[in-house]
C-alpha cells in the first residue's frame, strides 16, 4: 500500500469507526486511484478524494409503524446523498436486518463511481432501513413504507435526490413509497424509479441489473474470442438481480447450474431450464417463499443448508466456467476464490455490490481471469432508471427493443471505459482499476470546474 493511501485510510478509519465495509470500499478506490492521482497532482491538492469520501449529507430518521397485532415498532431510516457532482443523488434503499450507516455509506460510495461510469447525468446516493420485509404482511410493509416516504420525502425530489429498489425493495415496496410521495408532495414526478409499468415505470428496468451483468460477462469474453455459449455457470441469490441473470444466460446458450438464499443453496446439474425459472419467480416474487422448494418440486436438484459456521460458502465449490454472484456483499472470500479457480471458473462478472471480499479479488486478478467488479458489471440496473428518469420527463414509454439496445449499449461502453482506462494507466486487463479509474475522472473532473463546495 502506498504511503499516500494508507495515510488516508488512517483518517478514514478514524473518522469512520465500526464501518468495514465503508473501510474496505474506499481501499479498494484509493488504491486503484494512487498512480492517477502522482500523475495528476491538481487532484490531490483540491483533496477531490478525500471530499468523495464525505458524504455531502446523511439523513437518519426514525421509522415508527403499527404491526397487524396493533403493536407499535420501530425501525431507523437513513438516505446517503454521497455526490452530486454529475447529477441528482441517484441510488437504490435497502430494506434488511443488516443494514446500518457503513453498509449504506459503502452502497453511496460504490454508486458514485458507477454511476459515472454509465454516460448518464446521475450523482450518487443509498438509502434504506433495518427494517425486515421477510414474513411481514403486505398492510404491514405498507405501513411501514408509508411512515419511511413521510420523513424521505422532505429530502428528494425528481431533480434532487432519485431513490430506487435494492435488496428487500422491489416493485411492491416501490408502488408503496411512491403512492405516499405523491400524496404528501401533491405532485406525480418521476421521483423514484422502479415504477409500476403502468404508472411511469420503465420496461426492461426489472431485468436490467442480471441482464447488463450477463451483457458484461459477454463483452469480457468477446476480448478472448469467446461467448457465453455452453457455459456452465453459478448464480447466487434469487432475488431481483439472479433471477434476471438467469433468464439472459438461459437466452443466450448458458445453463445456469446454481440459486440461493440466506437459507441455503440448490445445485441442478441438468440446468435451471425456462420452465424452472417460470416456478423461482413464482415462489419468489409472489409466495415469496424459500429456495429449498426448488429441490421438492425438480428432483434433479439438491439443496445444501446454508453453515455459517463454515469458513468457506458451498456454492462456490461446484465446477463451472462462469461465475455472477447476485445475492449481498461479501459472499465470496479467499477459499471460495480459490476452490472458484481451481474448478474452472474463468469469468465473474458481480451482479450484487462488492460480492467478493478483498482478499478474493486479489486472487482472481492474480490468476488473470475476467473479473468483471459490481460497480461496472451490474451498472446497468441504475442506467436503466437513468432511461426511466427521462422517459418520465420526455412523458413517454419507450419499446422494450429500444430500451434494451440502449442498455446494450450502455454495457458495451462502459466495458469500453473500463478497458481504456486500465490501459491508459498501466493496468491493462484489470477492471476493477479501469472502473474506479474512469468512474473517478468525470466526476473528478466536474468538482474541478464547481470550485470547493
Ligand atoms: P433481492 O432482495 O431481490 O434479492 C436478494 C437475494 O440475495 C435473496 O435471494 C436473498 O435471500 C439473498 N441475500 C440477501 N442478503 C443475504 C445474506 N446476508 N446472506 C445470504 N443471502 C442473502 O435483491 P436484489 O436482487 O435487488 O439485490 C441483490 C444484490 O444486487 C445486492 O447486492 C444489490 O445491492 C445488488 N444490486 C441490485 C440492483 C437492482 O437493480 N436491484 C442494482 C445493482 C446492484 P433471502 O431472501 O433469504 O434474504
């Protein structure tokens, strides 16, 4: 580590007690950013880093709400709006039991650079609560969704600050918020993304984060005169960004070997076919049940409990050519990495945000393979609520085809972006470098010309 960076991490870790994940975000920046920064020292004197570091704002609020049992609970709300250097806060709220103020301020961060790297005018933000949607009633995600949008939506608005769905908040909790915003701010703007079709929503915009991670995967192959035919790959989680993910590989010639949740994992050699797919989004996104269903109905499957008392994750360990971890951070670490290369694994392209911990990384960049960073390779679920905002303020729909070659394309630029900066600063072949490169200039680049503020 340079002495540049670890000076900064010294202050970062100061400044930021009990916030690993925050830590490990902004290593991984600095880090990739040290030799940009020798060679452009007007950065390092206008501190450009160290001011992307600190959040231009942090919202926390409280979340009080009734249970069908008539009890009252609490939960904590928070909104990061990290940089507006480019455009308007942009990023997703996460509703899980895990989430606390390094979690978001890690999300903010990683969505600053992404944001960046799609081409479009989008700043970077996070949100979310602690609050766990899992065995809630729907009147009881209501409630809660309407008490979170009743202090949230004094802080955004649809040239502010553009919230979106992440982990726990998909379309229900989305139609919920807004209903609440529009009530409260007597005005239909397109002040979340993620919308219901017929009320402002984008098509695409469900599939976009697993399908642009597919698309990225594409791309990084293509640099070896490869495709993702025949691949047999692995897939983590099965929410929103796996499920996606499954359904272009299953397009474009792939098979899809693995799904998970925080229960436990199945692994079906033959395939997860068309049809399996058809009974996951079923029993995800309407009886929002467990993946272990997926062995009782399709007896080629077996599910493996999840151990967290293991120090490895047993998803990992199945032979396979490609990787898209889609489910949380941190689900990779050194062993999984290792046992990854070891049976085959060629390519990851991370649906989910930093899946990989930083010791993994180290090893897969080590061994030369495509490893395609979250930030870059699941960019194009924030491109495609990019696509909605101005769908929105153009007050029009979009076809499917059209919406879909523009994520196409997106994609394909950004892996661009990425390649031209790696190359451009002596790291030819690592992404993660080329990403937090290219996302770091243009906005960079934006706080140069705004002055300090
Ligand atoms: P969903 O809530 O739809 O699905 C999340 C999936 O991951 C579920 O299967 C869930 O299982 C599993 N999971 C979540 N947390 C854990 C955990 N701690 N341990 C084990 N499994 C876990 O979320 P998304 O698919 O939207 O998001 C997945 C990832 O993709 C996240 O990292 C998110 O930040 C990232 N992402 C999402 C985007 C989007 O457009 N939705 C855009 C860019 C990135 P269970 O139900 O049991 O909790």
């Amino acid at each position: 580590m340079s002495e540049y960076v670890s000076a900064l991490m010294e202050q970062v870790k100061a400044k930021n007690p009990a916030e690993p994940e925050f830590h490990q975000a902004v290593q991984e920046v600095a880090e990739s950013l040290a030799l940009v920064l020798d060679r452009h020292p007007e950065y390092r004197s206008a501190r450009i880093l160290e001011r992307i570091i600190e959040p231009e704002r942090v919202i926390m609020f409280r979340v009080p709400w009734m249970d069908d049992r008539g009890e009252a609970q609490i939960n904590r709300g928070f909104r990061i709006e990290m940089n507006s250097a480019i455009g308007p806060y942009k990023g997703g709220l996460r509703f899980h039991p895990s989430v606390n103020l390094g979690i978001l301020k890690f999300l903010a961060f990683e969505q600053v650079f992404k944001n960046s790297l799609t081409t479009l005018p989008m700043g970077g933000g996070k949100g979310g609560s602690d609050f766990n949607p899992k065995g809630k009633s729907d009147n009881e995600v209501m409630r809660f969704c309407q008490s979170f949008m009743s202090e949230l939506f004094r802080h955004i608005g649809p040239n502010t600050d553009v919230p979106a769905g992440d982990i726990g908040v998909g379309g229900r909790e989305v139609g919920f918020l807004f209903g609440q915003y529009k009530r409260l701010a007597n005005e239909f703007t397109g002040v979340l993304t993620g919308k219901g079709l017929n009320w402002g929503g984008s098509l695409i915009r469900p599939e976009a984060t697993g399908y642009g991670a597919v698309y990225f995967a594409a791309e990084m192959l293509a640099t070896k005169h490869d495709s993702l035919d025949g691949k047999m790959c692995l897939v983590s989680g099965s929410g929103n960004v796996a499920q996606y993910t499954c359904e272009k590989l299953i397009e474009l010639g792939a098979k899809p070997l693995t799904l998970s949740d925080s229960g436990g994992h199945i692994l079906d050699e033959e395939g997860i076919d068309r049809e399996k797919l058809a009974f996951v989004m079923d029993l995800k996104n309407v009886r929002r049940g467990r993946i272990s269903e997926y062995a009782e109905q399709f007896p080629t499957a077996v599910y493996t409990v999840a151990d967290g008392s293991l120090d490895h994750n047993p998803l990992w360990s199945h032979s396979a050519d490609c990787a898209f971890p889609s489910a949380t951070q941190n689900e990779i670490n050194a062993n999984d990495a290792k046992s990854m290369l070891e049976n085959g694994v060629k390519a990851v392209s991370e649906g989910a945000n930093m899946p990989t911990d930083a010791a993994g990384v180290e090893l897969f960049l080590d061994a030369g393979i495509l490893f395609g960073p979250g930030k870059a390779a699941n960019a194009g679920g924030v491109a495609t609520s990019g696509l909605e905002m101005s769908q929105n303020s153009l007050r029009m729909n979009w076809p499917r085809e059209e919406v879909d070659g523009h994520l196409r394309r997106i994609m394909k630029d950004v892996h661009s972006a990425c390649v031209a900066a790696s190359e451009r600063f002596d790291r030819k072949g690592n992404y993660v470098d080329g990403a937090n490169i290219a996302g770091f200039l243009k906005v960079a680049d934006a706080m140069m010309d705004q002055g300090v503020v």
